[in-house]
C-alpha cells in the first residue's frame, strides 16, 4: 500500500501486493450463486465512496459549528457595543434635561447673590456711618472732658511738618482758641492762632508758605473709615471667591468598561444566544 503523488492524500490499494484474507462466511447466498468474491477495486471504490462521504459530512458539520459560533460571538460583541452607545446616549440626553432644569435655577441663583451683595454693601454703608457718628460724638466728649488734646494735636501736625512754628498759622475751632490761651498761653505765646469756623472741634489746620497740613477731625476719621470700607471689601471678595471654588463642580472622566465586564457581558450574550 502507498500514497498517491498530488493532492489526493486517500488511502490506495496496490493490486500486485494484496492478499485478501479469507473470512469464514456467514451466510450462503443461496439465490444468487453467480456472484463472486468481491475483487480490490471495489474494495478501493467503496473505501473512496466512504472518504468522499465523510469529507462532505465533516465539512457541513464544521460549516455548521462555525456559524453558530460566529453568530454567537457577533451577537455578544454588538450587545455590548450597543449597550456602551446607550449608556453614552443616555447620559448625554440627561445632562442635556439636567441643563435645561438647571438654567432658570441659576439665573434665581444669581439674582439672589446680586440681591444679597447689595444688602451687605448697603449694611456696610449704613455701619460706617454709625460708626462716623459715634466717633464725632466720642470726640466731642473727649475734648470736653480733656481739652488738652487739641494742645497735643497741634504740636503732633508742627512736628510732621519742615516749618519753624513761628512761620505757620494754626487755624482752630474758636472755642478750641480760647481753651488753649486758658491752657498753655506760656507755650502758644509764639503761635499764631486762627479762629477759623470752618474746622470742626477736634481738629486743626496749620498753613505755612511750603505746606498745608489738614489735620481736622473729617479728614483722619475718613482715612480711618476708608481702610476699614476696604478691609470690609477685600473680606467679601475673599469669601465670593472661596464659595464659587467650593460649588464649582469636579468633573469625572467617564468610566470606561473594564475587561472583566466585558467578559461578563461576552459570556451573558453566549447564554442567551
């Protein structure tokens, strides 16, 4: 026995080289004596008939096998392809119905933070005054109850100036005059004192031919409630910023499916196929 040369790999018989074997009969074939004993060929005949049939019948099988395992993995990889497009999808349409709920609830928002800046700043107008207020009427009780002070001013404002004191005008409150002629006249004796109605009690104004330094009460209290408005200012701004960079929203990136679920969603897709 050999192999046929070529792509035909079958099983040959070699005619020269057989010897059948003889098998003890297990039936005599009474009605038809003329038929003989079946030579090689149609031994090799049925053996090719035999290898024909099941080469065709493996290929239908192995056709068959195949598609049902490429349907069934198909169907599984485009079920979990659909399902992250969905999810995608959904998640964009609720962003899109969570902005549009959300747009007039913002716009309320801010006209409630506009409304609510405009009290505090009016509070703070309405408190620096107060506070201007109470200071003008401490003040004034001061210098009742120690007039010496307004002494203790003027030479504070001769001393932050370059003039000699003998050089400038003092211009005082007249009643403010009069108290320090009663309180020091040995120490002003040198001054030259003017009775202006325009300063306010608790201040002074010294004039000179290089300087002119204010010293009223208006001008000090106004440069104490300005650093204070500003104070009060840069405090707001700081607490707007804090609260817009806690309510500013982390955004996540979206989560891709990990390997194991897509296993798991390859092996759900087999089950139900």
């Amino acid at each position: 026995m050999n192999k046929s040369h070529g792509s035909d790999i079958r099983f040959r018989l070699n005619g020269e080289r057989i010897r059948r074997h003889q098998f003890s009969p297990l039936h005599v074939n009474e009605t038809d004596p003329a038929v003989g004993e079946p030579s090689w060929q149609d031994y090799q005949q049925a053996f090719d008939k035999g290898y024909d049939e099941g080469v065709v019948k493996g290929h239908e099988a192995g056709l068959v096998s195949g598609h049902e395992e490429g349907q069934q993995s198909g169907y599984a990889a485009g079920f979990n392809q659909g399902r992250i497009e969905g999810q995608h999808k959904g998640k964009d349409l609720i962003d899109d119905q969570l902005n549009q709920l959300i747009a007039p609830l913002a716009a309320i928002k801010s006209l409630l933070e506009e409304g609510h800046s405009q009290q505090i700043m009016q509070q703070q107008e309405l408190i620096l005054d107060l506070v201007r207020r109470v200071s003008i009427q401490v003040i004034r009780c001061e210098l009742t109850l120690q007039p010496q002070q307004i002494l203790a001013l003027v030479e504070e404002t001769l001393a932050a100036i370059p003039d000699d004191p003998t050089e400038v005008k003092i211009h005082l409150e007249p009643t403010a005059v009069n108290k320090l002629k009663e309180l020091a006249a040995d120490k002003i004796q040198n001054w030259t004192l003017v009775a202006d109605s325009t300063i306010s009690a608790g201040g002074c104004r010294i004039v000179s031919e290089k300087s002119d330094a204010d010293a009223s009460m208006e001008t000090r209290l106004n440069a104490c409630l300005d650093q204070v408005e500003n104070h009060l200012k840069r405090t707001d701004i700081e607490q707007k910023l804090a609260q817009s960079a806690a309510q500013e929203p982390v955004l996540e990136p979206a989560l891709e499916p990990t390997d194991t679920e897509t296993n798991l969603e390859t092996d759900r897709g087999q089950g139900e196929s």
